[in-house]
C-alpha cells in the first residue's frame, strides 16, 4: 500500500499536518513524534497531535536532519509539549545553531509560507506568519543509539549520511517502522523517485542498500507518501535503480555539456521538477539542492 494522506496508517503510525511536508507520530502509553515539517504549519501538528494523543505527553521529538522543512516547528513543540526532548545528530545540534543557516531557514520558511497559504486544502487561519525560531537539541545521538521509549515503543538510531551530513534514520522494531525521510529517496506525485544525496553520493547509496536490509513493514520517506506491506521493498529497490540511473544521466549530460553545472541544472529541472503538477518542494529550495546534487557529481567525476 502507498498511503498520501494524513490521519492512522498503521500500527499507531499517524501522519500530521499534510502529507507534503508531515510530522508523524507513533502512539502509545508514552507518544513519540519524529519530524516537524513547516514553521507556519506549527498549530496544524499541534492540533492534529493532540486530536490523537489527548491528555497524554510525547517524551521525544526525533529530527532526522535540519532542513527547514523537517525541523520547522520544532520551537513551537517544544513550548506546546513543557519537557519534550528534541533529539538530534551532534551535527545537526552545531548546525542549527549557526547564523548563516538560520537565516537561510527564516528565508525558505517564508518563502514556504508564500506558497502554503494559496493551497486551497489548507486552513489559513491557523498558519503562522512569524520567522523561523532556532532550538535546542536536548539529546544529540550517534549510530546504533537505542532508545526506549515504552513498552512497544524503542527507537534504533541509523546515521545515513548522503542526504546530508546530519541525517539520521530511525527504526521502531517492535513495529517495524522506518522513518528515513529522504535517506531512501522521495517518491514524488507523478511516480518518479528523486534521488536525494546532496553532499555525498557514495555514502548516500551506501545508507540506502544499509537500510534496505532492514525487516520494515512501514516506511516513513520525508515528503507525499508512506509505503507498507510489499510496496516497501518496491520503493527501496526502484529507489536504488533510480540513484544510479540519475547518476549515470547526469555524468552523461556533463559529458555532453562541456562540463556546465548550469546547463545540466536546466536539463535535470526540465525533466524531474516541470512535469511534476504538484505540489512540491519551493522552486528556490528545489534549485538550491540540485545545483548541490549536480555540482557533486561534477567533482566526483572530475577526480575519477
């Protein structure tokens, strides 16, 4: 099954807010949530937590890395939910402490906010139109952490590194649950998997087949849908076979191209961010990651 709504998926597995940029959240004696998606969708998660949690407390908010659109309402949980403990990569604690990369996320969630507020399936009234607030990461985590949560409930901590420096994934075994975010690609509306790697395409690749040797019954990626059943390992496989045909085609328009990053951007855009009707991520955010993606590959094949 591919679920691209919100509400219960299974095995206590929610998803809140909308299904473009979610907070999911596991139920249980204690809750636990991973992710926080927008700044301005902060009181839509809130809301749609508490619809499910009522009087009880989430103990952990897992970020998986600190991109705006993952870690957006992260300050405003942490004053809803007094005692919440962000957990995080020791790089992501570093990094989201840095000016530059706060304002580049007050920049992108405005930019968000822009195009959020003209969705016609979004309650206007409830977004927030105040900038980005950096936070504190109470628990930084490292590969191979576990935490336990309650009973039902512990959190396998996987670094998957490629996406970003700080990605973490993290693995609910007695539920067989995922949340890997852009660790294993994004599926987007029009079926096509994007390959996701920004700093490093090796380590991207190698945290992919890493965490497809997992027993999952539930997969969590970062944007539009949850996979289970037989459609997980459908994702993985199709998510391993589209990062190497991206890589193969981009090498090729390199090649074809004299070598220019910019006209390869134009080429990848044309084919993977023009045809997809929506919606999806920011124009700007979107060109900022695959110059990055585009770029690394250059480098990469500069030095082969």
């Amino acid at each position: 099954m591919i679920y691209g709504g919100k509400g219960l998926v299974k095995n206590s597995l929610y998803v809140t807010g909308f299904a473009w940029s979610p907070s999911y959240l596991v139920d249980g004696d204690i809750p636990v949530i991973f992710e926080s998606g927008f700044h301005c969708m902060a009181k839509i998660y809130e809301r749609d937590i508490k619809d499910v949690i009522e009087n009880k407390k989430p103990s952990h908010l897992f970020i998986t890395h600190v991109h705006y659109d993952h870690c957006g309402a992260t300050s405003y949980l942490q004053k809803v939910f007094p005692g919440i403990k962000v957990a995080a990569s020791q790089r992501a604690a570093e990094i989201i402490r840095r000016p530059n990369a706060i304002n580049l996320m007050k920049s992108l969630s405005k930019n968000a906010l822009g195009i959020i507020s003209e969705m016609e399936s979004v309650e206007k009234e409830m977004l927030l139109e105040d900038d980005f607030q950096a936070f504190d990461v109470d628990l930084t985590l490292k590969d191979m952490d576990k935490i336990h949560i309650c009973n039902g409930i512990s959190v396998q901590v996987y670094e998957t590194p490629g996406h970003t420096r700080d990605m973490l994934s993290y693995y609910i075994p007695e539920k067989k649950i995922l949340i890997a975010t852009e660790s294993t690609g994004c599926r987007s509306q029009t079926g096509e998997i994007i390959t996701e790697f920004l700093v490093d395409y090796d380590k991207y690749l190698a945290s992919l087949k890493r965490l497809s040797g997992l027993d999952i019954d539930i997969l969590c990626q970062g944007h539009h849908f949850v996979f289970t059943e037989a459609d997980v390992r459908r994702h993985l496989s199709q998510s391993i076979d589209s990062a190497e045909r991206f890589r193969d085609d981009v090498v090729r328009y390199l090649k074809a191209e004299g070598g220019s990053v910019d006209r390869v951007v134009e080429i990848v855009k044309s084919k993977e961010y023009d045809t997809n009707p929506g919606p999806k991520q920011p124009e700007k955010a979107y060109l900022i990651n695959l110059r990055t993606r585009v770029a690394h590959l250059a480098e990469r094949l500069a030095s082969v």
